[in-house]
C-alpha cells in the first residue's frame, strides 16, 4: 500500500516532459548505489531518462540511464551507480510523453542504497 508518480501519454501532450527533482546529493566519500522501480507499458508510452544535474561551475545534465518505450505489462527494477564526486548533484527523474494516447510511466521506490556493491549495481 502506497503511492508512486505516474504520467499518462496523451496525444496533445507529445514530447512534453514531467521531472522529478531530487534534493542536492553528497557522494564525495563514496559511491552508492540507487534503486528504483518503474512501470512502461503501452503502445505510446515514451522515454524515461534519469539523469544527474551538477550545479557548478556550470549547471548540466548527464544522462546515466534511459528506457524508451513499451517494457512489458509488470514493473521492472532500475538501479543507477552514483559515482563518488567532489560535485554536488541533483537527480532527476525525466518522463517524455510517446505519441498518442495509450500508455504510461510509472515510478516507485526511488533509494539509495550503501549494502548494494558497485558491480551488482550496473
């Protein structure tokens, strides 16, 4: 029992784009590693991207993960290695609208974790 985000795909909606916006993230003593579990299904579902926003000297995005389409009627999980960085950084989560009306992106369960190992976190 909880609640999770969501974005519907809808036709007058093309190429829009809804951003979760994490709080600044600390990682300069070491990596972890973030986990989370989304849910893409549907004929006109879109992209999902997760990308990190460093706030200087410049502000920029990196993209570190991305899922583009229909992923199967069922939640899946995603897991994303922050990488130790003398950076601060934002984490954003970034669903596009797909053409048309059917579908959706759902995320859930968004954390950071220290007991998963960099290799298991690819």
């Amino acid at each position: 029992d909880g609640n999770f985000i969501y974005s519907q795909a809808d036709e007058n909606q093309k190429g829009k784009v809804a951003r979760l916006v994490s709080p600044v993230v600390y990682s300069q003593n070491s990596a972890h590693c973030m986990t989370f579990w989304y849910h893409m299904s549907g004929s006109h579902v879109g992209t999902l991207r997760v990308k990190l926003r460093y706030q200087k000297p410049e502000e920029y995005d990196q993209l570190v993960w991305m899922a583009i389409g229909h992923q199967g009627d069922h939640w899946k999980e995603g897991r994303v290695l922050l990488h130790k960085s003398l950076k601060l950084y934002q984490v954003i989560f970034e669903g596009e609208i797909g053409k048309g009306n059917l579908g959706g992106i759902a995320v859930d369960d968004i954390s950071i974790n220290n007991h998963i190992s960099q290799e298991d976190c690819a």
